[in-house]
C-alpha cells in the first residue's frame, strides 16, 4: 500500500475595497468556513487580504475550496499555494 503524504493548501483572496465587510463576513461565516477540510480562515495584511488554510484527500476537493471562495461576492482574486511536509516527502 502506498503511503499518503498529507498536503495542505493555502488559499489567498483580494478583496473588492467597497465590499470589504460583506466579504470578509461571508468568508468567515458562510460555507467556506464550515467546509470540512477548512482548518482557519484568516484576516492577513499585504498583497491579499484573507488566506483560507485547508487540507483535502485530493486536489479535487482543495479545487472546490477555492471555486467556493472565488464566487463570494467581493472577491476579485485567488491563489492557492500547494505545501507539503519536508519530513513526508524527503525523510
């Protein structure tokens, strides 16, 4: 039986300046949150402003994360990072 290497996504959105609290709130407490890979979503300040870490069996469910995101009103952009343990892939 092959082994799993747990991976874990970090999705980041911008938010619409106009639609700031109406997005952060539907992040926050709309079905993102409530998925059941999401382990936190996060206010964060710089180049985005929500970052939504989750982990999923496949990248078919992190894909559904996402999608999930990008279609909150007020959110004009995402980008989700793959990561893995160093220990898992190389140890």
């Amino acid at each position: 039986m092959a082994e799993v290497v747990k991976v874990l996504f970090l999705t980041y959105a911008k938010v619409e300046a106009a639609r700031e609290r109406e997005a952060y709130l539907a992040v926050a407490r709309g079905d993102v949150a409530k998925l059941p890979y999401v382990q936190g979503v996060y206010l964060i300040f710089g180049e985005h402003d929500i970052v939504v870490i989750h982990e999923a069996p496949s990248l078919r469910e992190a894909v559904q994360t996402a999608v999930k995101l990008r279609n909150i009103p007020g959110i004009i952009d995402t980008q989700t990072e793959v990561c893995m343990d160093i220990e898992e892939v190389f140890g």
